[in-house]
C-alpha cells in the first residue's frame, strides 16, 4: 500500500500548461555545484526568457497539487516521483546520468549507492531495473548517444526520449585574454577546468605532460572525497602547472582563461560532453577531448579526440595543436548554431508539450 493517497482532483488546466513549471532535484546538489546544477539554473533562466515560469521546489511550502508539470533533475531523487504522478501531475526528467562507466571516481560510487538503497528501500528487484522509472513522462537525455544506452540499460521505450542538448552561454563568444593575463601572467597554456575528480582524470593528464615545459593550468576544486585525489595531482605537477582553485561560473575570469588557453583538455573517463568544452569551443579555444562519452555527437569533426587511458595520445594531441594552431571558426558556429542554452530551453518546452500531451491521451 502506499503511503502516498491520490488527490481528489488535479488544478484546472491553464490556456498553455507548459507556460508554468515546478524545478526538483536531488537535495544537496549545490553543495558543490557542477555541471548539472549550471543545466538546471540555466534552463530555468532560459525558459523565462520564452515566457514560461519557472519555480523551485521547497519541501516545506510547495503544494505539487498546484503544478501541471514537474521537472526532475538528475535521477537520484527517484523516490519523488510516485508523489508527483499521484499529485496528477506530468513528470520530466532531465537524466544527467551515463549508464555504462568504468572511472575511479568517489561521487560515481556514492551515486550508484544512492540509487541501490532507493531501490532496496522502494523493494524494486534488481532484475527488474526499469521499474522505477514507470512514473516518467518523458525523459530528457543530453544526446542521442544517452538515450540509446538508457533504454538498453533499463528497457525504456525509445519514445519517451527527447533529447535535450547541453548548453552554452552566449557571453563566452566575445571572451578575451586581457583579464586573466593581466591578473595571472599566463597565456598560450594548456586548460584543464573542472571539478578535481577521478573521473575528471587530471592526474591522468599531468603524467601524460610530465617533463614538458609549457604551461598547464588547472582550474578546479576536489569534490567532497577526493582531496587524497587532489594531493597526489599535486604532488605529480611539476613547476609548469597552475593550480587556480575555483572560478565561480559567472566570473569574467573564467571566460577571459578561455580565451588566453592555447587549447582546452579535457581527459574523463567520461563526458555529456562537458560545459567547459562548449564554453571553451564558443572562446575559440581549440579542443582535445575524451572520446568516451557523447563528445562526438557535438564536436564532430572540429576537436581532437583521446582515450583517456593512453598518456601516449593525450600528449601527442597536445603537442600536435601547440605545434598547428588550428583554426576554430567551423567549431565557433557549430556551437553557436546548435547549442547554446536558448536552444535547450526550446527543445525543453517542446519536450514539456510531448508531455503534457501523452498525460492528458492516457
């Protein structure tokens, strides 16, 4: 029996029921903010633009009963979303979630946690690993490449797939060195931004450039259980590299290190396909990037790609745009034209139509 009960009857429908939608996720997401927490605000922002308002959950005064919609951010606030259906309302989910990785990465094993005891708790076998995610309307993988691996890895209908690209703000088209050369000293280096992380691999990166004598800096702070992590990425950097801790996402900095890099790189183990990479490629910052993961699908042809398991090929890939400087204009518009965050938020009030339309037929 559940010990949620259905609602007596939903809220009147709206002239457009996508024009007003409720924000979850999971509750210590901005503890240390990344990537997914960035996707949310900014598709929040975004959809404002097009008119639609956007709301946050509060667990002590919201009233699901009030919505149409609920957008989910990431999968692990699972246990959520039988409450959402019974409240009548139609559920997306933004996935932000990789099926298939092998990376030794202290967040990736306490995520993987957190959905087994959900599931203990819930009582859903593990054998029948697309249970949980009966209550979803739709779901919004970040590439194509996602979403054929989440219905094979948890035998869901290809149709409640709407891929809803990654995004990119428009500001970073006009970045330039002048502010972090004037506050750092550095330009022409090799970039590595992100969260300091197994997955992330920078420890990978500073052995596969050990010896060399150009610049890398790295901008990144260690996610909560990864500071033995960072120390030893500490202890293997030699005098060339920059540890800068963190820039938070708004600050011009950030743009302007774009802009003075000589290249970003970026070695995961995995990657939906980084926001750094769309923010560096939109800098006109040249790109070598993990090949595992969906980077393909948004880079095509215009970005050098590496196993992150083979120093051999990271560093040959540095090495090789050091050496070419490659233009990056085709990268620049192919960004520009397709992802930036405008563009999610569209494919995002699409996908709420889709929706709303398969809730309101069933």
């Amino acid at each position: 029996m559940s010990l949620v009960e259905p609602l007596a009857s939903a809220p009147a429908l709206r002239a457009d029921p996508a024009s007003r939608v409720l924000f979850h996720t999971y509750d210590w997401a901005y503890q240390r903010p990344g990537g997914g927490e960035v996707q949310l605000l900014q598709t929040k922002r975004h959809l404002e633009e097009l008119g639609t308002t956007v709301e946050l959950f509060d667990r002590w005064h919201t009233r699901l009963s009030e919505y149409r919609l609920v957008h989910s951010f990431s999968m692990l606030p699972h246990m959520f979303w039988e409450p959402v259906k019974l409240a009548g309302c139609a559920l997306a989910v933004s996935t932000i979630h990789w099926p298939h990785i092998s990376a030794p990465s202290r967040r990736h094993d306490m995520k993987h946690a957190v959905l087994r005891a959900t599931r203990r708790v819930l009582g859903i076998p593990e054998e029948n690993r697309g249970l949980p995610f009966q209550h979803v309307d739709i779901f919004f993988p970040n590439s194509q490449m996602e979403a054929d691996l989440m219905c094979r890895a948890y035998s869901l209908d290809p149709g409640r797939m709407h891929v809803v690209p990654n995004g990119v703000e428009e500001r970073f088209v006009d970045a330039t060195p002048d502010r972090f050369i004037a506050e750092f000293g550095l330009r022409d280096f090799v970039l590595c931004v992100g969260r300091i992380d197994g997955r992330k691999n920078q420890l990978g990166l500073l052995r596969a450039l050990r010896g060399a004598s150009y610049p890398i800096v790295i901008i990144g702070e260690p996610v909560l259980g990864q500071e033995r992590y960072f120390e030893e990425c500490r202890r293997e950097a030699g005098p060339n590299v920059h540890f800068l801790g963190k820039l938070e996402h708004g600050s011009p900095l950030l743009a302007s290190a774009y802009a003075a890099a000589a290249l970003l790189v970026l070695p995961s183990y995995i990657e939906t396909p980084g926001l750094c990479a769309l923010e560096a490629g939109l800098a006109g910052t040249p790109l070598v990037v993990t090949a595992q993961g969906c980077t393909r699908e948004y880079f095509g042809e215009h970005a050098l790609y590496v196993s992150p398991d083979s120093p051999e090929q990271v560093r040959n890939a540095v090495e090789r745009v050091l050496k070419d400087r490659p233009d990056t204009g085709a990268l620049r518009e192919r960004i520009h034209s397709r992802y930036l965050w405008r563009h999610a938020a569209e494919a995002t009030r699409a996908g709420y139509q889709r929706a709303l339309t398969m809730v309101s037929s069933s």
